[in-house]
C-alpha cells in the first residue's frame, strides 16, 4: 500500500541542527522508504503572511530547498517543490474557502493568539493582522488536499491546523455530494528528540540558542558549540550527562555505541572543552559532506530552479485533474458542453446498462482488459501483464474500487489510473476535465454494479 505523505516546509529563517534532527533528517529517510509516496514543498506562499522583505523571501525558499537537496531529498524519488508553482493551490484555496465557517477561522490558535496580544495592549482586536494570516488554514488545507495526502508529517502547534483541513474536507464533501478528498492525518513523530539549543531549552531561532546546520561553514559550527552552557565542574571531575545538552546533541548525532563511550568519558572526567571538541567533530562528521553539496547548489540556482520545476510538473500532473474535477462539481463549468436537458418524464425501466471489464489476450501473447462505459465507450485499456493471475487481480480491485478512490493523473497529456504507486491503465480520453470526471463516474457504477451482483448472488 502506497502512502501519501505530505509536509509543507515553511521557508523563513535559516535552517539549524533542531531542524536539521527534528524535520529535515527524519523526512528524507521517510522518503526513502518504498511505500511512501513523498510529497515535500516550499511553503512560500505561507512565508508573505510573515515576511514582506521581497529579498529574503527569495533568498530564504533558495537556501531551504537546496538545504533539504543537499540533506540527501532525491527528487526523483520524492515530489519536491514550491508551493508558489502550483496555481491550483490557490485556486482551490477559494473553492475550499466559500465552505469554510467563518467561525472556524476565528478559533484558529495562531489568530486567537494575535487578537489576544492585541487586546493585552488596549488595542483594536484585529489592529496589525492581515486577511493571509487569517486564511492560513484554508492555504494549509488546499496544500493538503490538492494532493489527497493521507499523512501529514507536523509538530504538535499544527494539530490544529490539520484537524481544520479535515472539517473543511468534510464539508465540500457533503456540499457537493461526493467523496472528493479523502481525511488527512497528521503525524507527529514520537521518536524525534526536540534538539536542546545552547542554554538548555529548546534550540530555536526564537530563544536565540540555535546551532546554524551549514551557514557560517565548520567554523560558524564550532563557534556556536563551543558556547553550549555546561556547569562549571573542572576537568577531572565526574560530569552529569542526564542533564547536559552537549550530551542530549552528541547522542542525536552517534551510534548507542559512541554515545555509550562518551557518557563514560564524561563520567571518567572528561573536559567540557574537550567534550565540546569532540561534539564538534562527531556533527561536521556528518554534516561537512552535506555542507559541501549544498554550497555547490547554491552555486548553481539556474540547476535548482530546473529541478524544482519538474517538482511541479510533477506536483500539477496530480492537483490539475483533481481540481478540473472540483471545478465541475461547483460549477464552474465550461459552456461548450452541450448538455441534454432533463427528460421531463424519466424514461421507464430503460435501466442503463452497467459498466464492464472485457478481458483479451493480446498479439504479443500478454493479457490486458478494457472498461467499457454503460454507453460501450471504451473508457480504459490496461497495461499488459504477463501474469494472467495479476490481470486478474487487478481487474478484480478495479470492479469495487469506486470514483473516489481511483488516483487519476495526467502523464504526458494523457489521463493515467494508478494503483500502489504504478500505472496500470491508460484512459481513451485524453481531455483532464471530462474525461476524469466521467471516469469517476463510471468506476462508481461499476463498483455499485459488483455489489449488487455480489449480494444477489449471497441471497441465491
Ligand atoms: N504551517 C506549517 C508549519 O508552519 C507549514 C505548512 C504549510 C504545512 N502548508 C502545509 C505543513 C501543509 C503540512 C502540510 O510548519
């Protein structure tokens, strides 16, 4: 079972070691695992709620996406790239905000939390907040569900918003009579330390006691280790490890084995000084390599920017069908179409007939189906299988999967169902609007056709 994972990557400041073990490290490894389906983009948009510095905004997004590069994200792999690239995050945003309670918003914590601020300070309740800040929960649920990720890797401050994205789902569902999106989780991950920053607390550029990942080079690195607060024990003296966040730092970067051999050095009476040197080199043992790259990326924004545009191409392939899709629903709908008025009386028992699967043995000797339509349009025409047994498993799934499930995209102009990741048929209709919406459609009938034959035949 292929999962769709998806996280959104706020683009603001400059990436830390918190970072780096918190988000960054434990992502890519996800990525690498051949059942998730990774989806990991800039969050730009977000980033002009916080920041009207037009520079920084572009040097942040820059510095993110070859830092998540450079970390060892393969893009071939894993679906990366900015948030900005893709109109049909926005354009769903609005769909998805004409359903969504204004009252929703209002309790959304991070708003709650300005208004509050405001109203601490004798202010206008609203004084300094702008309308994005407002919307950004609509922003995260369009990111969300342009894509219909089932798990959405957050920290705990972003519950909330994933919840709201799951409410809102819910509703266009029910609005517009169909199971369009399916319910994201989110996904916090137990495991992952949160990183001690300099004094102690939670390293973040909030406290100001962050350890830089790559800028400022090695010794940018080292300065910042070298200004971890310790306790004022003299070398020689036994160290107390439960407590010292050089030691919580060394074990997020060592195998149990070092760590167990640097606890008994400190135990032994280990130096700070000398402790703190061989934290240093333990962190640029890993990290230098990936210093290197991402300063080689950085020399070549051009090599970047290619790479992030087939990120969302490939991101657009999936959100452009989806959102076609929607666009009918509501009805926003293109007037070419001609469309049948309504029978004024419906016609009697002319039951249209269901959808079917035709299977046939092709030239090469290699087994395939075909969906034909309740009209008998050809609709489908799978792949070839050698193995007459994986047709026919496939053709079983394909009888009860139903419109909703079914993961339509558009590969190379043509409209493509896939399941567990591969492409297993290919659809006659190459137009995304109608061709996907018809598909779906047709996939429901043929899944309500196989129920009923399934429960005839358990009555017979
Ligand atoms: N709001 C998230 C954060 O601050 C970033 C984000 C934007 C995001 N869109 C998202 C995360 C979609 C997950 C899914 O961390």
């Amino acid at each position: 079972m292929h999962t769709r994972v998806l996280t959104g990557i706020t683009t603001t400041g400059t990436p830390h070691l918190g970072n780096y073990v918190g988000a960054i490290r434990p992502a890519v490894l996800a990525s690498k695992d051949p059942n998730v389906d990774a989806f990991y983009f800039m969050a730009d948009y977000h980033a002009l709620i916080k920041s009207d510095d037009a520079d920084r905004v572009e040097a942040s997004r820059l510095k993110i996406a070859a830092t998540w590069l450079a970390v060892g994200l393969d893009p071939n792999a894993a679906t990366f790239y900015r948030q900005s690239d893709i109109p049909e995050v926005p354009e769903l945003m609005w769909l998805l905000t004409c359903v969504t309670a204004k009252g929703l918003l209002n309790r959304a914590h991070a708003y709650k939390a300005a208004v509050d601020r405001n109203i601490e300070n004798q202010e206008d309740a609203d004084a300094g907040i702008n309308a994005g800040l407002y919307m950004y929960p609509v922003l995260m649920a369009a990111d969300i569900l342009a894509f219909n990720a089932n798990k959405v890797p957050v920290g705990r401050d972003q519950i909330q918003h994933i919840e709201m994205a799951r409410d809102i789902a819910q509703r266009f569902n029910h609005t517009y009579g169909s199971d369009f999106f399916v319910m994201p989780e989110a996904h916090i991950e137990e495991q992952v330390a949160t990183l001690p920053g300099l004094d102690g607390r939670k390293m973040s550029k909030s406290y100001d006691n962050t350890i830089p990942l790559f800028e400022g080079g090695p010794k940018g690195m080292r300065d910042a280790i070298m200004k971890i607060v310790t306790d004022s024990r003299a070398p020689g003296e036994a160290k107390d490890t439960d407590d010292s966040s050089l030691f919580t730092i060394f074990k997020a970067f060592a195998t149990p084995a070092e760590t167990a051999a640097f606890a008994e050095a400190l135990h032994g009476g280990l130096g700070w000084g000398e402790a703190k040197q061989a934290l240093f080199e333990r962190v640029e043992a890993e990290v230098g390599p990936m210093r290197e790259r991402y300063e080689s990326l950085m020399a070549r924004p051009d090599d970047m920017e290619d790479v992030l545009q087939a990120g969302a191409a490939k991101a657009r392939a999936i959100a452009g069908p989806l959102v076609q899709t929607l666009r009918q629903a509501v009805g926003l709908r293109s007037s070419r179409q001609i469309v049948a008025p309504a029978p004024a009386v419906a016609p009697v028992a002319t039951k249209a007939k269901p959808p079917r699967i035709a299977s046939f043995r092709d030239t090469d000797g290699s087994f395939r189906f075909r969906l034909f339509g309740s009209d008998g349009d050809e609709l489908l025409l799978s792949v070839p299988f050698a193995d007459p047994k994986a047709a026919g498993a496939l053709r079983q799934a394909l009888s009860t999967l139903g419109g909703a499930s079914a993961v339509l995209e558009t590969q190379g102009g043509q409209i493509v169902l896939k399941m567990g990741g591969d492409v297993v048929a290919t659809a006659a209709s190459a137009d995304a609007a109608t061709g996907v919406l018809r598909l779906r459609a047709e996939l429901d009938a043929l899944a309500a056709a196989t129920a009923e034959e399934a429960a005839a035949k358990a009555k017979a």
